[in-house]
C-alpha cells in the first residue's frame, strides 16, 4: 500500500433489504445495501475500488463523472463476470465533486440500476476546508429517485414504463423525514431516477442555494426557488434552517402534470446551535472554454419505425466508433430531440469529460447548469448548445441519453478521442 492511493472493496450481490416498511425486497446492491455504500476520494490521490462480482449476472461499474481511463470506465464490453474481481483505478485528477457510479452491463443498466446497483462517490478537497461550507454531518448526501412495487414489496422492472414507477425513494426510504438542527446544512442532491425529473422546492418557499454541480462547486452561489434536474445530474445546494427552530420544511417535486408530490421531510429540532459554517460569495473561478475548433450535431430520436431509440439514426453498437474527437479541441455541439408527437424527454451525458451548457433553444441556462457538467436536458422539439473539450485520456468513451430505458434500447453512442 502506498501512501498516495486509497483502496477499496465492494462485493456486489443481491440482497433482503426492508424499503418497505414490514416487507422484503430482494435487491441487487453494491455490498447488497440500498443504495451502495458512499465512497470517499481525495482529489488528486488514486483510489483503487475492487468490485468483486457475487451474483449470477453479468455486470459492470461506470464511474459517472469521473475523467477515468477509458478501460476503467466501466464500458459494456468490460464486464464482471459472475465471480470475477476487477480492479477500477480512478486517479481522481479533476475537482472535488460529487460523482456516482451505477451499472453498465450492456442493454441492461437500466433494470440494474433499478433493482439497485448505485452509490455515491465524493471527491473531497482538503483544500476547499477554507470555504467554510458545512462539512462532517452537516454535508448529506441524498439520492432521489423513484422505483414501482408489487403487493409483496418486490421491485417491478418493466422497460420505459415510468408511469407506473410511483414510489419516490430518497436513500432508499420512501418519503423520510430526516432530523436536522437548526442551521445550515450542505446536501448533495442527486437525481438517481432511470427516467423521472424534479423540481424541487421547499414547502415554505425558502432558498435553495446551489453551490455546486455536476463537475463540482459553481462559481458563486446562486439561491433559487425551485431547481430542475434530470436523472443522472446533480446539484449541491445549501439550506439554512435556523430561522425554523422546531418547524418542519417538506421538500416538494412539482415537475408532473401539475402535482404536487412531497418527496422528504426536514424536521428541524433542537436549540439554536452555534453554526460557524457559511456560504462565501465567492466559490471558485470559472474558466470559460475558448472559441471552438469543431461544430457537430447531434440528434436523439425515438425510432418510430422500430420502437427504438437512436442517436444520429443509429442504435448503439459497440463495436462501432461513431465520433472521432481529437484531444485538445474546443468543440461545439448541438444536441436536438425532435420528438414532440409523443413528446419524448431527453438529455445528454458524456463519459470522460465536463462541460460547459452555452444555451438551450437560444436561452441562457441558469442555476446549477452554468457550472460545468456532465449531463443536461435536451428539451423536446428544441436543442441544447454544449462546449466540450476532453483532455484527459485518449481512447472510446460513451456518451447517451441518461434516461437510462432510453440508453438501454440503444440511445447511447461511443466516441474516440485520438
Ligand atoms: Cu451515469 Cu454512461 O452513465
Ligand atoms: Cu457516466
Ligand atoms: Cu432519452
């Protein structure tokens, strides 16, 4: 063991767990929890995670967020077998952030991830400490998503049938309220749903303050009433309770139909507590990526004519380059999504690399989404301008529609940096 990597171990198996109350769900879980254990990194150390496959499927581990080498990346065509051990090497060279790693195993992440297969994984920066925003206890993170049960409180897979997936989960619990004092807290919101947006807000309106997203903290804060993201993204925000001693604040997802659906409830307890913890104005500079050497258009589209789901009229193949990027570029891409007879949501996410979100359908992007990124909403019948530039490794990566039924029925593609 050398000084400069952490290691770490992780059995993937299936597993009893109570999501329910009283009733046994059988899950497929990293260390067969619900969700995975989270992992701590340090910026700039490596760490090595050995997952150790003890199911009977196939499976394989993607690193969503990290600027991985593309042979730990978690690719379909690297899988887990049953029994194998594979060692992933992340050097986490890139900022501290909150990141995630789920299932890959070709066609199939979407059922994985949804009988469990996802945990966090942060990346922390000794370095951030002087910021002084809430760390420790005060630094939550919480994993959104939603999941569709039978009567004996078994996990139902169907493909796409997200109308049915009606139970939100945050931790794994479904609507739990979570004890807090009253001051301010940092909470890592990830959307861990195979199909489901949010928009949240607190039931008494207060500030969201976003400090972060995807690629880790913004350039300053930016305080909002309300914050959309889609599955797979991520936004840090700071919530301040000390101004609700004994009070209760309900977090609230108004994205559907115009429903109200509360999601988890904060009871705020206890006496007022010296907090010495703050939000600066200040977060960390944003480097905005220069003029573009490359523009390339993208299309994602539900194949009317087979039912699939394709990215530039192709269904995913793995043995297939379709884009060729070279290292060092700046480039511009368009990402449309026509399909607006249904209308069909999308969004984009890229192995490998952060980004920056230029505009969608012309606008500015607001909030979390002027950080840098992994993932963003293509909106339907419109499109969203990104500028990416990858320069860590060269080699295949993915990049899909993180609408994971979407990716599965073969709305991904792959790409070679040279
Ligand atoms: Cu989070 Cu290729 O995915
Ligand atoms: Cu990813
Ligand atoms: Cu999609």
């Amino acid at each position: 063991r050398s000084l400069t990597t952490d290691y770490y171990e992780v059995s993937i198996r299936e597993a009893q767990v109570e999501v329910l109350p009283g009733l046994k769900t059988t899950i497929m879980g990293y260390e067969g929890l619900f969700p995975g254990p989270t992992i701590k990194a340090r910026a700039g150390r490596r760490a090595i995670v050995k997952h150790k496959n003890e199911m009977a499927h196939e499976t394989v581990v993607h690193l969503h967020g990290g600027h991985t080498a593309p042979e730990y990346d978690g690719h379909p065509k690297d899988p887990i077998e049953p029994g194998e051990t594979i060692d992933y090497k992340y050097e986490n060279k890139q900022p501290a952030t909150t990141l995630w790693y789920h299932d890959h195993t070709h066609m199939m992440e979407a059922e994985m991830v949804f009988r469990g297969l996802a945990g966090f994984y942060i990346i922390e920066d000794p370095a951030e400490a002087s910021l002084g925003l809430p760390t420790g206890q005060y630094d939550v993170p919480l994993m959104l998503r939603d999941s569709r049960f039978d009567d004996n409180g078994q996990i139902v897979f169907e493909m796409d049938d997200f109308r049915y997936r009606t139970t939100l989960l945050v931790n794994g619990k479904p609507q739990p309220y979570f004890k807090v004092a009253p001051r301010k807290y940092r909470f890592r919101l990830l959307n861990g749903s195979n199909e489901r947006y949010y928009t949240l807000s607190l039931s008494d309106g207060s500030p969201l303050v976003q400090i972060g997203s995807d690629g880790g903290l913004l350039a300053a804060p930016i305080p909002a009433t309300s914050i959309t993201f889609t599955p797979g993204e991520r936004v840090d925000v700071v919530v301040d309770f000390s101004r609700y001693a004994d009070g209760t604040q309900i977090v609230l997802n108004t994205f559907d139909h115009n429903t109200t659906t509360p999601v988890m409830r904060f009871d705020v307890t206890g006496s007022a507590v010296r907090d010495v913890s703050r939000v600066p104005t200040r977060l960390r500079p944003m480097r905005r990526l220069g003029a573009a050497d490359v523009n390339r258009d993208i299309v994602f589209k539900l194949d009317r004519t087979t039912g699939g789901f394709v990215i530039n009229g192709k269904s995913f193949d793995m043995d297939r380059v379709d884009e060729t990027v070279k290292r060092g570029d700046t480039e511009i891409w368009t990402v449309s999504n026509p399909d607006t007879q249904p209308s069909v949501p999308h969004n984009i996410h890229l192995h490998g690399v952060h980004f920056q979100v230029l505009d969608r359908n012309g606008q500015p992007v607001e909030g979390h989404e002027t950080g840098w990124k992994d993932t963003v909403a293509v909106p339907v019948g419109g499109q969203v301008r990104i500028k990416v530039r990858y320069q860590d490794y060269t080699g295949r990566y993915l990049f899909h529609c993180h609408l994971l039924d979407h990716s599965s029925m073969g709305m991904m593609a792959q790409l070679e940096v040279v």
